[in-house]
C-alpha cells in the first residue's frame, strides 16, 4: 500500500507540472503583451500631446490661426516615442488644423512558445488639440486636449 501511495503522488506531481507549465507560460507571455501594449499607448498619447504643441508661428502671427506644424510635430512625435518606446515605431502623424493624430505600432516578441504566433502586433492611436484658452483675464495661454484609443492584432 505504501508503494501505491508513492506512485500516485508521483503522477499528481508530473500531471501538475503538465497543466501548470502552459498555464505559466501563458501567464507570462499575458503579461509581456499587456505590459508593451501599455507603455505603447501612453508614448503615443505623450506624442500626440507634444506633436499638438507645435504651433505654426507663421501662421499664427499672420493670421491668428492656431494651426500645427506638420513638419515639426512628426519630429517631436517621433522623438517622444524613440525616448518613451524605442522598439515602436511611428505609423503616421496627421494633422488637421489644430489637431493631431499619431498612430504607432510594434511588434513584441513572446518570451515562450505557448502561441502558434511568435510575436504580437501592437497598435495605438492617439489625438490632441491645440486649443485657445485664458489663464488670467490679461494673459493668453495655448492648451493641449487629449484623447487616445489602442488596438491589439
């Protein structure tokens, strides 16, 4: 009976240790993806912001319109990125008027091969405006509004 007793416990020990590898591994690669796909969303929406602050001065000195420098918002957004998430990259930056749109992506390599994919793909959007507003009734101040949205292929 003590034998008996011996090898149950062996197999309880191997049929655990069967269940629970792929659910750890699991658990990880959940945790890699999530972990990215956060950082991902916030540089892009700290890029976004930073892109919607760069007013067109010419525009706005000749005209009072708040319009963004296309040129100098995708270098800011992609400076933001390269510092906050050096393995994403800049999809696209749009700007209408005083919006901006940056949409970023990455791909993030799964630390086990507990998925049939090796990598996932991460996609992030995210949009700001550059708003008038009144800090005091004799100062003017420039404003940045944000909204952001993120996906996952």
């Amino acid at each position: 009976m003590g034998s008996q007793r011996g090898q149950v416990m062996a197999f309880i020990a191997v049929a655990l240790a069967i269940v629970l590898m792929p659910v750890a591994a699991y658990a990880v690669d959940i945790a890699t993806v999530s972990s990215a796909a956060a950082t991902l969303q916030e540089a892009t929406a700290t890029a976004a912001m930073e892109a919607a602050q760069q007013l067109n001065t010419g525009a706005f000195r000749s005209s009072g319109a708040l319009v963004i420098d296309m040129n100098a918002a995708r270098s800011a957004a992609q400076a933001v990125l390269a510092a906050e998430a050096p393995a994403a990259l800049v999809s696209s930056v749009s700007v209408r008027g005083a919006e901006v749109t940056v949409e970023a992506g990455q791909v993030v390599r799964l630390p086990f091969d507990f998925f049939p994919m090796r990598a996932a793909r991460l996609k992030a959007i995210a949009s700001a405006r550059l708003a008038a507003g009144y800090d005091s009734p004799t100062s003017f101040l420039l404003t940045v509004s944000a909204s952001d949205s993120s996906g996952t292929l």
